[in-house]
C-alpha cells in the first residue's frame, strides 16, 4: 500500500490495514466508484475516510485556486443519524491532522450559526445528515457543485425509502461527474440493483466471502425466550455477566428506552437513555457520558443501532426483538468491534416468535427456537457466568439524567404494578324536556354485565405461567399499541424519522 496511506493509518494509531481498507483505499484513490461491504466494526469509516483526505486539495497547494468554487466542498459524506455524523466527523478530524483538511460536520437540533460561520469561512469535507444538508443548500449557504467526491455511510439505510427522497435531491445538487462510494455492513440486492442510478461502473467490493455469516464471528449470540414483566430481572441479572463493561440495549420505542433506562438506574445501574424524544444536547450528552464511562449502560432507539463505536462495549441486548435481520445486525454490531470479542442477548416475546424466526433464517443462525428464560433460570447465570446469589438491584437508586421534556420523574414502586381493571363509573344523567325531567339515572343505566370488570381472557399465544408462578391469565392484560413499518404514534418510530435533520 502507499506510504501516504500508512502513515495516514499511523497518525491515528493503526499499525495494520483491515481487508476492507487494504481493498477499498487503492481503488478509490483510482477514483472509482464503488460498493463496500464489510462487517461491523472492520474500519469502513476509515476505508473511505482516508481516500477522501488524501485526494482533497487543500487551501496551500497548487491547484486550490483552480478549483472553481473557492471554500465550497469537495467531499460529502451522508449519515443517516446526528451522532454518527459527529463521530465520522471526529475520525476524519484525526486522521486529516498532518494533512489539515477542513471537516465540518452539520446536523439539525442545533443552532445555525456555527454552521453558517464555518461553511462562510470555507471548507473542504462536510459531514452530515441529509435534513439540515438541504436546508443549507436551500439557504444558499451550501455549494454542493465542487463535490467531487461523495460517500454515503450506512448506504443501505440512506438508499431505503425513509430517506431516499431527501438523498435523491442531494445527489441532484452535485455534479454528475463525481465519485460515489457506499458503505455499509449490510447490502441488500435491491438496494445494490437501485444504487446502480447512481453510480458510474462501480467495483463492489467485500472484505468476506459470500458464504461468511453476516454477523461478526467473535459474537457470542443468545436468544431467549422472554416474559415482558421478567426482562428487567433478567437484564439486572446480565449486567452481573463475568467480563461486563458497557452494555447497549435496544428497545424498539422511545417510551420503552427511557422506562428502561429509568428502571436500571432505580435498581442502582448506571444508566442513561438515548432517544429521539430527547433534545439534542441530551441525546449527546448521554452519548458522551457512555463514552466516558460515567454511566456503562446505554439504552437505545435504533437511533444508535448503526454505525456508533464506542470502545468496551461488551454486551449488547435486544430489549425488544428488532424489526429485521439488518436492524439486528447493526444492533448487536455496537460489540465486537475491531477485533474485540462480544455477547448479544435478543429477547423475543410471544408476540414476536415469527419476527423472530424470520430473521433467523434470513442469517442462517441456530435460534430456530429461542429457549424460554426466566430471571430465576439456570441456563441464564451459567451462559453468562452470573453469581449465582446475584439480586436485581445492585446499589441505591440512581437518578437518570435525561428525560423527554415536560415528563415527569416515574414513581418507581407504580411502574411495574399491573393495572386493576376499573369499575366502570356509573353515570347518573339527568334529562330535561320543556324544562321537565324526563329519566333520573337511567341514561346510562349499567347492565350486570358493563358493571363487573371485565375477566381477563389468557392469549393462546401467552406463557401458560409467568417467572413467578402465578398463572398468566389472572393477571389482567397490558394492553400495548405497536405500529411497524409506519413508524409514528405511541412513541413508535423508526431511526429514520428520529433524527432525520
Ligand atoms: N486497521 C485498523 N486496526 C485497528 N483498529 C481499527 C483499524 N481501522 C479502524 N479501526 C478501529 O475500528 C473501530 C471500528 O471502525 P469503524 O467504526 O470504521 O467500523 P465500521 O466498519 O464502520 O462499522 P459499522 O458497520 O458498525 O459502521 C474504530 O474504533 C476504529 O478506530
Ligand atoms: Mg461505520
């Protein structure tokens, strides 16, 4: 490989190239388009980071004056989420610190101007999502006609139809002679069959063999079979796993993610939540006391299910079973990373059996039938080498930092108390015709019937007991409102539409 590029490797501290950039790099110095898959965490962002640094010109050399559009940029790279345009940001910053390019990154949730400053001021490469994107170019505070080169991260994702429009008109705004490459872990043919619109006799490019799990191998997977009112004993029970460090856990909505988030910290975890229902300097600020380590539990949206790299996660949970075999994918790829071995822990509930068995065989993984786990389970502390004494709180109840505005505090001892079927009110109404009462109390006199609370019928598909032994049908049933695909109410959203600015 050229020197350049290993020293550019070196500055950030890398001795050797991944396949994925020792494939990837000399090519796309050759200039040519491509599509480059290769598992979570082989170094993709560099892959292309370092091309794009290296084929920038920069304010001091020659050929700067003749490039046109003085300060316009000449590298675009699209991300599908704030964070992680931040964090492709930071590692082109470190990587461009002998050869100075200027990195912008540019998101919404956060004021203008710095943005309007840097970009008046000139820059090189931008970085960001495709909301704010366009509403700069739409300001005329972005040229996007010097891009000679553009990447997007997570292509797959940027190409799927939440954000194939708002792509469509980016790419519009750049001139058709540039280069594109995609990168992602994940690369459906169809999406490969669309992406060929835009591109120009692209070189696919991937770091493993067809026949290779799409998975990261060094991932020990589990998946269980689990109760919804037994999940935050179980997960108290693998934050006590031998070798924890920091542990992700997904939830498929907001409102689940900070519940969960609240209820770890009331059991003494140090837990903060990531979501869309946070305001962005909440949501950066939980990322970066992850980071930090001053909390070690992140729980999650799919908001942070791609492409975020934070060194010593261990653990990754699936709260809930995730929609598809790429979500899961970029789930359970926050561990694992850049050699490190790492545990996955999917719960599946009763509900999501089928979900589930889909996107088992869509990975030709062993799960076929998730074996049911109970926080009191022995399989649970063995597969995880959990103390066998091990409680569910571990430490005086901590606060959560961050929660969605105008919501209040949870009191701990009414979350997990199943509801009481209520009487239904009787309704005394009085009735008047020509000012004279016509029925007192009858309007809406109850029958026997409307009166007693309703018996609570057990699902076919329920548990025939829950972990504690009572009978599953005698506890009344939570009713839960899900919506899929479609994304919107109730606190259900995809990544997408979480941070799509
Ligand atoms: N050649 C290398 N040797 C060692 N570590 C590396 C190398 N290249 C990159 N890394 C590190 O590996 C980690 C993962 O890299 P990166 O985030 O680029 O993965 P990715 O392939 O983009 O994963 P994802 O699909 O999840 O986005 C980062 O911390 C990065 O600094
Ligand atoms: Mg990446």
């Amino acid at each position: 490989m050229h020197e350049d590029i290993v020293a550019a490797l070196e500055r950030v501290g890398i001795r050797h190239p991944f396949p994925i950039q020792e494939m990837a790099i000399p090519l796309a110095l050759a200039g040519h388009d491509m599509i480059g898959q290769a598992r979570t965490g082989t170094g993709k962002t560099l892959a292309f980071g370092i091309s794009l640094l290296q084929r920038v010109v920069l304010a001091d050399e020659p050929g700067y004056a003749d490039l046109g559009i003085p300060g316009a940029p000449q590298a675009l790279v699209v991300c599908p989420t704030r964070e992680l345009a931040s964090q492709v940001s930071k590692d082109l910053s470190t990587a461009s610190t002998v050869r100075r390019a200027r990195v912008l990154t540019v998101y919404g949730g956060v004021g203008y101007e710095p943005q309007l400053e840097a970009l008046a001021a000139g820059v090189d490469v931008v970085v960001g999502t495709p909301g704010r994107l366009l509403d700069l170019v739409g300001r005329r505070a972005l040229n996007l006609k010097q891009i000679r080169m553009l990447v997007l991260d997570e292509a797959d994702e940027m190409l799927d139809l939440g954000f194939l429009p708002d792509v469509e008109k980016l790419l519009a705004q750049t001139p058709p002679r540039r280069q594109t490459m995609l990168f992602s872990a994940t690369m459906p043919s169809a999406i490969v069959g669309l992406s060929r619109r835009h591109l120009n006799q692209p070189m696919n490019i991937r770091a493993e063999s067809a026949e290779d799990t799409t998975t990261v191998p060094a991932t020990t997977q589990f998946v269980y079979q689990a109760h919804d009112m037994d999940k935050p004993e179980v997960v108290a029970r693998i934050l006590q796993a031998e070798g924890r460090e920091k542990m992700m856990i997904f939830c498929r909505t907001k409102r689940t993610a900070q519940r969960v988030a609240e209820d770890l910290a009331g059991r003494g975890f140090a837990a903060a939540p990531i979501h869309g229902d946070l305001n962005q300097s909440q949501r950066e600020k939980s990322l970066r006391r992850f980071r930090e380590g001053q909390v070690d539990v992140l729980v999650a949206t799919d908001v942070a299910a791609r492409g975020i790299d934070v060194t010593g996660v261990t653990h990754v949970i699936n709260y809930e079973c995730p929609d598809d075999d790429k979500t899961y994918v970029h789930r359970i790829g926050r561990t694992g990373r850049a050699g490190a071995t790492g545990v996955a822990v999917t719960f599946v509930d009763w509900a999501d059996v089928t979900r589930w068995k889909v996107i088992n065989k869509a990975l030709g993984l062993s799960f076929e039938t998730p074996v049911e786990t109970y926080s009191t389970s022995a399989h649970l502390f063995t597969d995880h080498g959990i103390d066998p004494g091990a409680k569910s709180r571990v430490a005086p109840p901590k606060e959560v930092e961050d929660r969605p505005e105008g919501s209040r505090p949870p009191a701990p001892a009414e979350r997990e108390r199943p509801r009481e079927p209520r009487p239904r009110r009787q309704r005394s109404r009085r009735r008047t015709h020509n000012g004279e009462v016509v029925r007192e109390g009858a309007a809406s006199a109850p029958t026997s019937a409307q009166t007693s609370p309703s018996s609570p019928q057990s699902s076919p598909s329920s548990p025939q007991s829950s972990p504690n032994g009572t009978a599953e049908g005698s506890a009344p049933r939570r009713r839960r409102r899900r919506r899929r695909g479609g994304g919107g109410g109730d606190g259900q959203t995809t990544a997408g539409q979480e941070q799509s600015s």
